[in-house]
C-alpha cells in the first residue's frame, strides 16, 4: 500500500524495538519524532540514525511522569501543526518475575503509572494534534503477556499493566472512532531487547515491522483489535 509521508511520535524510542520502529519508519520517507525520557539517551539515538543518514526529530518525554506529558505535547503543539500516528511504545518490566502473591506494590504501581495511565494521558494531551492529523491511528504497543483470555501468573505487575492498557484500547477505540482516529493494540512478538532478553527468537527489525505493519498495510477503518504478527489475540 502506498502511503503519504505521515508524521509519526514514538515514545521509549532511544533503544530496543521504538528505536528500531523510528528507523525504519525514517527509512519510508516518515516525518519521525524519536522520545525518550532522557534527552541524553534520546540525542545519542538521533545521532545514531543521523549516522545513517536517517534524520528524525527528538522529543523529551517521559511517559511516567504527567508534567513532562504535558510539556512535551506543549513543545510539540509549537513544533507541528499536525500528528498522524502515535505508537505508545515506552514500557517497563517487574524487576523479577514471581508470583502475584509476592508481587509488591511499587512493582505494580510503576508499571501500571509506565505502561497504562502514561499513553493515556499523552491520547489525552494529543488530541488536537490527532483530530488535526485525521485520519490518525494510535497503536498501543502491547504483549501477550496481557491478554486475560491467555493470563498465566509471573511478570504480575507487566501482565497486568498490560491487561489495563488493553482495556484503554478498547475505551480509546470507542471514543475516538467518531473522531476518525483509529486505536489497536499490537504485540510485536517475543524479540531480542534489553526487554526480551537473549532467548526471545525474534531479531528486532522483525518486532519493530510487527508493529509498523498497522500503519502500512492494515486500512484505517480497522479499530479495536488486538493484534500480532499471525492476526488476532484473544482479549
Ligand atoms: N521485547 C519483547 O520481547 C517484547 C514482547 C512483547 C511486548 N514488548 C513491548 O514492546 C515495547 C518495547 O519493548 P523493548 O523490548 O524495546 O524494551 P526495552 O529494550 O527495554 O526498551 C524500552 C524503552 O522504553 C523506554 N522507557 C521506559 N520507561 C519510560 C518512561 N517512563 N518514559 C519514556 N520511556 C520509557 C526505555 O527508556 P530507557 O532507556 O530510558 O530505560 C526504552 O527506550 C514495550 O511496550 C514492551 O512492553 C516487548
């Protein structure tokens, strides 16, 4: 499918799959805007790809953390007059993997303030941008380990993060598609990160076009699915 150059926010982007997302999106010919948390991390990583003759813009954003989300979409209202496409990409993991019985409250907490009310709140504080940019998607970057059908216990607090972001999917989805903004939820498999770890068999350029491939080869009108490489997964 060929596709106008979009302009595109990837948050947690200054390594592992969101850095690999921004080049290869850069690489189409997309407007890319790389965030980090750190801007130390976040220029390193534009140089990276500027290296490779690849030119993205950097954004400092730290999802965890609400003033920074709403300073960030201040600068970026003064930047661009319009965004198409936000992948809600930065995430953390429990620092160990035990039981839900001994999982404890920071854990839990952090995760769910990383990986669930932080993309929320940045829908939340983009929308002008997004209504601007229609037809806009936002992708939540998602994992099996959220899926309630398939819950097994371990990663308690991720999973569960995970779960909840899913669920701000489906809300996000309901709300949005009568603003022609199209929300989904998309694993991009098991993939060798910091994240994944050594064992995952998936090479990173291949979990970055999992999550790439909602915005050029599935249509806009598709909303309010939770999806993988090989099609859907069960909520
Ligand atoms: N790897 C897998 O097997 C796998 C499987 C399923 C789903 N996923 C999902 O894929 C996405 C990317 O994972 P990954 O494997 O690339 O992980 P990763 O290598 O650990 O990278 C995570 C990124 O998120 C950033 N981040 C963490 N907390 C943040 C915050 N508060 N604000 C902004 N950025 C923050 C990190 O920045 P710092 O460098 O500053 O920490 C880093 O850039 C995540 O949503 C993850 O849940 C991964």
């Amino acid at each position: 499918m060929s596709l106008p150059s979009q302009t595109i926010l990837v948050t947690g982007a200054n390594k592992g799959i969101g850095f690999e997302i921004c080049r290869q999106l850069a690489q189409l010919g997309h407007h890319v805007i790389l965030s980090a948390r750190s801007e130390e991390r976040g220029r390193a990583a534009v140089g990276a790809l500027a290296k490779e003759g690849l030119k993205v813009d950097f954004l400092q954003l730290d999802t965890a953390d609400e003033a920074s989300i709403q300073a960030s979409v201040l600068d970026l209202k003064k930047r661009l007059k319009a965004l198409n496409v936000l992948i809600n990409n930065a995430a953390i993991l429990d620092t160990w993997q035990g039981t839900i019985l001994d999982a404890t409250a920071a854990e839990i907490r952090n995760t769910f303030i990383t990986n669930t009310l932080g993309p929320v709140l940045l829908v939340q504080a983009l929308l002008p941008l997004l209504e601007a940019g229609r037809p806009a998607r936002i992708i939540n970057v998602s994992s099996q380990l959220g899926s309630v059908a398939n819950m097994t216990d371990g990663w308690a607090g991720y999973g569960i993060s995970k779960a909840a972001l899913n669920a701000a999917t489906r809300k996000l989805a309901e709300a949005l598609q009568p603003r022609g903004i199209s929300v989904n939820a998309a694993s991009p498999g098991w993939v060798r990160t910091e994240m994944g770890g050594a064992s995952a068999p998936l090479p990173v350029e291949k979990g970055a076009q999992n999550i790439i491939r909602l915005i050029t080869d599935i249509p806009h009108s598709l909303t309010n699915h939770y999806l993988e490489a090989n099609g859907e997964i069960p909520w």
